[in-house]
C-alpha cells in the first residue's frame, strides 16, 4: 500500500535547515494540501508515496524557499532611477517619483515582474512595504506567490493613495478587519522620521488590537538617527523603547546605526532585524552590527530592499554580502556560511512570527522550497552545501520553485505567469 500524495520532490541532496543541520543526500520531500508530509531518502519516500505530480531534483540541492524580509517590490518600476546617492537624496527622488507614478494598475504590473524576478531567485515569500498593497495581494494571489503585506502608514505631504494619515487608522482597521483566518496581519509604521510619535503610539496601538506584525525602518544611517534625535530628543530606537513600542511583534529594517544601549534593549525586547546589506552598502549607510545583533540573541532575516536601492531582489547575493561583510574588521567567524543561509530560512520566518510553519523542510511546514541545478562548473566539486549556497551559488543556479506546494517554476520556465507578457507590460509603464 502506498500513500497518495500531490508533489514529490525527489533525488536531490536535500538541506533541512532544521536544529540539527540535517542534510539528506540523495533525499526527498512529500507533499499533500500544500504541508510537508515527509522528509527521507528519496528509495523510501518513492516506494511509500504515490505522487500526482513530481519534481526529479537528481543532480541538485533542495532547500527551503528563501524568505526577503525587507523589500518594496513595486519599486521594480524606478529600478536605475536612484543610483549612487545617499539614502536622503534617494528619498528625495523617489518620493515625488511615486506620488506621479504609482496607481493601483502600476503597482501591480511592478509587482508581477517582482514575483517573477523572485521565483527565479529560489525566493517564495516577502515581507512587502508599500502602497496599494491590495493590488500588490491580486497579483501575488494570481500567481500562487506568498506575500506578507498590508496598510503602510507614511504622514506626507502627497501620498500616491491619496489618503492623508488622518483617515488611515479606520481604513486599516477595516483592512486589518478583514484577514482571513488563520493568517497573521501585518502593519506598516514607515519611520520615526515620517511619523511623530503620537502617530506611530496609534498606529502600534492599532497593529496589537489585530495581532498584526509591526515593520518600520530604523536607524538606516547616521543622518536619519541625527535627524530624529534632533526633532524628538532620542534615537529612533531610543525613541521606540520610550514609547514602550518595541516587543517581540516588531522587524525593525536595517538597524545600522545602533549604540550597544540600542542593540540590548532589541534583544530584551525580542524585537527582530531585517539585514538589507547591499542596500546598505550602495547608499553608503554603513554596515549593520549584525555580529553583536546575533550574539546579543536577537533575531535576524535578510531582505533586498527595493529595486531602486539595491537593484535586484536576489536574496542569494544577500546571503554572500552578508556572509562576506562582516568579515571586513578582521574576524572571518563574524557570520559564517551557515547562519548567513539561515538568516535567509528559518531565521526570516521566525523574524516575521512563521517559524512553525515556514523557513525549514520538516514535516508539518508548508511546502515552500527551491531546486539549485548543481551540475553547474561554480559550484563544482560540492564540498558543503552552506559555504557553497553563500560563496558560489546564484540565482540563476534555480531550476525550480515550489510555493505551498505548488509548482511556480519548473526548469526554469514560470509556470503562473506569462513572463514576456509581463515584462512588456513594465517596460510600457516605464
């Protein structure tokens, strides 16, 4: 008797990513309603299982699909608008930029070629701050993509919405509402420099009546945190602790410019980051002390940031800068292969509250994982699968992509979406 099941993803070397860094040459993984249902050798998932569908991963390296845990995928639409500024001249073009620009129709144009571009990265899921997130939700939905995203909160003179902050708060509560059960809302404070404090209290106030995930950018460079201490008489992270606003719901963005003050009172509150090195590093911010974050215990995923500002949204050249970075004061321990793939895994899912059921191929989790096509001269011979997916692999090594179960790339042709179609559509735009 053999046990039916709808995906069978077999014959790679599969990376687990669970606790005990389990890795299954010659493995497979089984898959019904979009979980995870097995996780063995590949001889005996095959002979217990009957699969509907089934993905030969003979010859590459299964691994769960990589998470971006900072990113504004529509920005796709000003990719190379923005280059070689500071962080506080890049707000300055791109702000009015969207005011002109962006309409529920561009967003979702932008963020179909967002989806695109991060299916053929290996990555499955994003957490997405931006405007028009509803139509950010239909395209992801019509594609099968996993999206995190809900109201953004930003106090300017000409949101692209057209909705001043004043009439926010009942328009997401409405929203916030309306989450179907069974997953969790998610709330976007954009920053301390673009929220008084008053604000940001009701809004953090709002995201807790709903269990929402609270996201804002934090301390991104030394002119932000100068700038906040100057209008508020605190540090933007000093100035959350204040308030009483951090707490183990909160992904603060870049935390760059933090004191060991700052960094102790994340980690007390259980609060996580979002390291976004190459956005860091174009813009000139600094380096994140992510070394210090993670030996203080606090919780660290890796995002792309936008398009504009970091250009792509490969998560897998997030794992090499941040696995290369952190090594440049001398210390080539700093952050090692390992933790830089799992910041891109499991540590992502439990910095967006998903651990149980995202970031690492065990049973129970949904089914959200990537095929890298190992017969390739770069990553030839394969000594180990950590320092090979952070030093060598690209993202361009993807064959195929599975999201809740459902097959999104299949040796490397999108399989939801019409990707000239969609490209076109965004060169039109542009």
């Amino acid at each position: 008797m053999t046990e039916s099941v709808d995906l069978l993803v077999h014959g790679g070397t599969v990376l687990t990513v669970d606790d005990a860094s389990t890795v299954l040459a010659d493995g497979a993984v089984a898959v019904r309603d979009g979980e995870i249902v097995a996780v063995g050798p590949a001889d005996e998932l095959r002979a217990r299982h009957t699969a509907a569908d089934t993905l030969d991963a003979s010859g590459g390296l299964i691994l769960p699909g990589l998470i971006n845990t900072h990113t504004h995928l529509a920005m796709t639409l000003l990719r190379g608008t923005a280059d070689d500024v500071t962080l506080q001249d890049f707000l300055g073009r791109v702000v009015p930029a969207e005011a002109r620009l962006l309409d529920p129709g561009t967003v979702a144009s932008a963020v179909r070629v967002a989806i695109a571009e991060s299916v053929r990265a290996g990555v499955t899921s994003a957490l997405d701050m931006y405007w028009f997130h509803e139509a950010a939700e239909e395209a992801a939905r019509a594609a099968g993509w996993r999206l995190h995203t809900g109201p953004l909160f930003m106090d300017v003179p000409e949101p692209p919405d057209g909705r001043p902050y004043k009439e926010r708060i009942e328009w997401a509560r409405r929203d916030l509402a309306a989450r179907p059960a069974g997953t969790r809302p998610v709330l976007f404070a954009h920053s301390t420099y673009l929220l008084s404090p008053e604000q940001l209290v009701e809004c953090f106030a709002l995201a807790r009546e709903f269990g929402a995930l609270i996201h804002l950018h934090a301390a991104e460079n030394a002119a932000e945190v100068a700038g906040v201490e100057v209008a508020h008489g605190r540090r933007p992270v000093e100035l959350l602790e204040s308030l009483g606003l951090l707490g183990p719901d909160v992904v603060l963005a870049h935390a760059v410019d933090l004191t060991g003050g700052e960094i102790a009172a994340i980690a007390r509150a259980g609060a996580s980051v979002a390291h976004c090195p190459v956005s860091n590093l174009k813009l000139g911010c600094g380096i994140a002390p992510v070394p210090r974050l993670l030996s203080a215990g606090v919780t660290v995923g890796l995002g792309t940031d936008g398009a504009v500002s970091s250009n792509t949204l490969d998560v897998l050249g997030a794992v090499r800068q941040a696995a290369l970075v952190h090594k440049a004061d001398g210390d080539p321990t700093a952050v090692g292969a390992e933790q830089a793939v799992r910041m891109a895994t499991i540590e992502g899912a439990r910095a967006l509250g998903l651990g149980d059921e995202l970031g690492s191929l065990e049973v129970g989790k949904r089914a959200d994982l990537a095929v890298l096509d190992l017969n390739r001269p770069h990553l030839t011979p394969r000594h180990d699968p950590y320092a090979m997916l952070a030093y060598a692999a690209q993202a361009s090594d993807v064959r195929d992509t599975v999201v809740d179960g459902r097959v999104l790339m299949r040796g490397r042709t999108l399989t939801t979406l019409d990707e000239g179609a969609v490209l076109a559509d965004l060169e039109a735009l542009a």
